[in-house]
C-alpha cells in the first residue's frame, strides 16, 4: 500500500481559485449546546424553507422512491408541460436541471469559451464565481453600490466584446434588494442584443415591491434574457435539486443538450409536478414568511438596526468586519448564520421561533 494519500495527478490550475464548499453546522442540536443551555438550534444559513414537505407531495416522493432502481425521464416530459402551462409559455422553452445552479453551469458552458468573461454584480451569489471558474471562463464583478443593490450603470460599463453572460441577481443573494423594472429595461435596452443575459429569481415568490421587474414581461420582450428560478427555496425542495430556465428555443435546445443525463430525479420530477399543483397551498407558506420577514425587519428598525431593503426571506447584517464576531455570538445563541467575513452576515427568515430569537440576538448584539 502507497504511504500517502497523496497523488502526482495533474488537475486544472483554476481549482486554486475556486473555494471548496463550506457546508453550514448541521442544526441538528450539539452536545455543548445542552451544556450551554441552549435547548435548540436553528439553521438559518442557507435560505431553506423551515416548513416540512406537503403531505401530498412527501406521498408522492415516496411512491417515486420504489422505482430508483429505474432511470428518470430524461426529458421531464411531464413536468415540462405542467410548468410550461403553469407559467404560460410552451414546452420548447422550459429545460430542467439539477437546482438552478445546475442550470446556471450549463448556461455558461453553452456560451462561454475559455477566457470569455462573466459579468455579475458582488458581492452576490456564492455560486457564481465557482461556477464561472470551473467553465473555464472569467468573473467579472461589480461592486454594489451603497445601498446593497446592483449598480446597473456600472455593469453595462464592465461589458466589453468578451462579455458572452451577464447575470443580475434579483432579489440579491444575500444583500436582499430587487432591482427596478424601469432600471432593467434600460439597463437591458443599452446591452448587446447577442449577449445572453440572465435573471436569476430564487427568491421571486418572497417579491412584494411595487417596482421590481416582471421577469416573463422582459423576457418576452427581450430575446437574449433567460429567466432561472428554481424549486429550491419557496416550494421547499432544496434537496430534491430541480431548477429551471425560461428561454428562447435555440437556448433551451443548448441547454438540454448540456445538462448533466439524468439528473434530475424522478423524485424530482415528481414533487415538482406536486409542488406546481399544491401552488395556493405553498402560496400560504410564502405570505407567512413575508409576514414573518416584515416583522423582523420592523423589529431590527425598532433597535435601530439599518439593514438594506430585503424582498427574499433572508435579512442581511452588513457588519463589516464584526461579521465573524456576530456569527459566534449567534453560534452561541443556537442560531447558525452565514457571515461573509469583512462584509456581512445573511440570516434566513424562518420559523417563528427562529426569528424571535434573531431580532433578540441582533438587538443584543448591536446594543452591546
Ligand atoms: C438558492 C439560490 C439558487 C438556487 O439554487 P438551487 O440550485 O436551485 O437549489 C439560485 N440562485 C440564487 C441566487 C440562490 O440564492
């Protein structure tokens, strides 16, 4: 047997670049946690949805699992018509993948040579500069401005003849504004029309904002947009993994072509058709969750905490450099946030209980 687990195999150089995965403290409760006296802990580090799955959709899932020794339909069919009709476009512009990171991956592969650059705002996405790294092509981003929303005029500045994707993240992860619908327009209107832009909408079912864009209205209007959104957050299937895009045909027919065979399960497939069927039931979970995000952000107001404009369920501390010192101080509270060290910390909206305990812990914080 070899001495080490070290091998001289040659991998790409652009790996350096790319930070490994940090997964978040499971939340399941620790045994310093009960000698600390804290008798619960509350994930609310990656913008799940604290509610279980539907009872209609979990027995759904489960009749699914006795057929895993099959392989799903690699099409979707079913779910591609159900969401196409849900969303009001045809088939031939909805394709699938595994979450909208999936997605994301295969649309940078289909429009980017190595060296062609990506151009998002930043701080956003965490995803974004992995996903770009890994395809080979170059990140671009564009700072904030002070308010945590996108500077559009300065993303339109940061495009030049190599720019083949521009991403615009809205709600913002984790800063929490949307970006205007008039701003988008003109933004989109002062763009190459060859160059494919992407409105990636986690986040739309937690939008109230008068102003903020309707995504379908500019997609429809505009050739080079695709609209990503995703099962992930409001429906409540994150670990499911099945995300989409809205787009033109010619990029739709790319996309699939892209995609990693498989991969989306029938599991998936399932709970997403599920899912689309329960929508009025799953809406209900969503408008508690914006009361619950409205009575935080209220409350944070109240202790004089100034917080950027959130319309996603998540609310964003911007600490600076007491990001890390905030984050022990929730660790130590039996919340698990997810700090940004040197920039912030982004603290999802979740259960009831959960977010009593944050405004107590960000006022205590910010008051001490
Ligand atoms: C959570 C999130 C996604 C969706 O991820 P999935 O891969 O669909 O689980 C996409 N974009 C942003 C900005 C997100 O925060």
């Amino acid at each position: 047997m070899s001495e080490s687990l070290e091998t001289p195999v040659r991998l790409r150089t652009t790996l350096d670049s790319v930070p490994g995965y940090k997964p978040g403290r499971p939340a399941a409760m620790a045994a310093e946690d009960s000698e600390r006296g804290v008798t619960s802990v509350f994930k609310i580090s990656s913008n799940e949805n604290p509610y279980p799955p539907l009872p209609s959709v979990l027995d759904i899932v489960r009749e699914a699992a006795t057929t895993m020794n099959r392989y799903p339909d690699m099409a979707s069919s079913e779910l591609t018509h159900a969401l196409a009709q849900r969303v009001g476009v045809s088939a031939d512009e909805v394709s699938f993948g595994t979450g909208s990171v999936g997605v994301l991956a295969s649309l940078i592969q289909i429009t980017c040579e190595p060296g062609d650059e990506v151009v998002y705002a930043w701080r956003s996405f965490e995803a974004y500069p992995i996903v770009v790294a890994l395809a080979g092509a170059r990140s671009v981003q564009v700072p904030l401005d002070a308010d945590a929303r996108h500077d559009l005029d300065a993303m339109a500045a940061a495009v030049t003849d190599r720019t083949r994707l521009l991403i615009v993240c809205t709600p913002n992860n984790p800063t929490g504004p949307s970006v205007r619908a008039d701003e988008l327009r003109a933004f989109l209107r002062s763009l190459p029309e060859d160059l494919l832009v992407v409105l990636d909408e986690a986040y739309l079912e937690f939008v109230v904002a008068d102003d903020a864009p309707d995504a379908l209205a500019i997609y429809r209007e505009f050739p080079n947009v695709v609209v990503l959104r995703t099962f992930s957050k409001a429906y409540g299937l994150a670990g499911l993994r099945v995300g989409y895009a809205l787009a033109r045909p010619r990029i739709t027919t790319a996309l699939r072509k892209a995609a990693t065979p498989f991969g989306v399960s029938d599991m998936a497939q399932k709970a997403a058709i599920a899912s689309i069927a329960a929508f009025d039931e799953l809406q209900e979970r969503v408008v508690s969750l914006v009361a619950e995000r409205r009575r935080v952000v209220d409350a944070l107001g109240e202790a004089g905490v100034d917080i950027p404009d959130t319309q996603a369920n998540f609310v964003w501390l911007p600490l600076g450099e007491r990001a890390l010192e905030f984050a022990a101080f929730a660790d130590e509270n039996g919340l698990v946030v997810r700090p940004f060290d040197g920039d912030g910390v982004r603290c999802t909206i979740a259960e009831v209980e959960a977010n009593d305990r944050l405004i107590d812990v960000v006022t205590r914080f910010y008051a001490g």
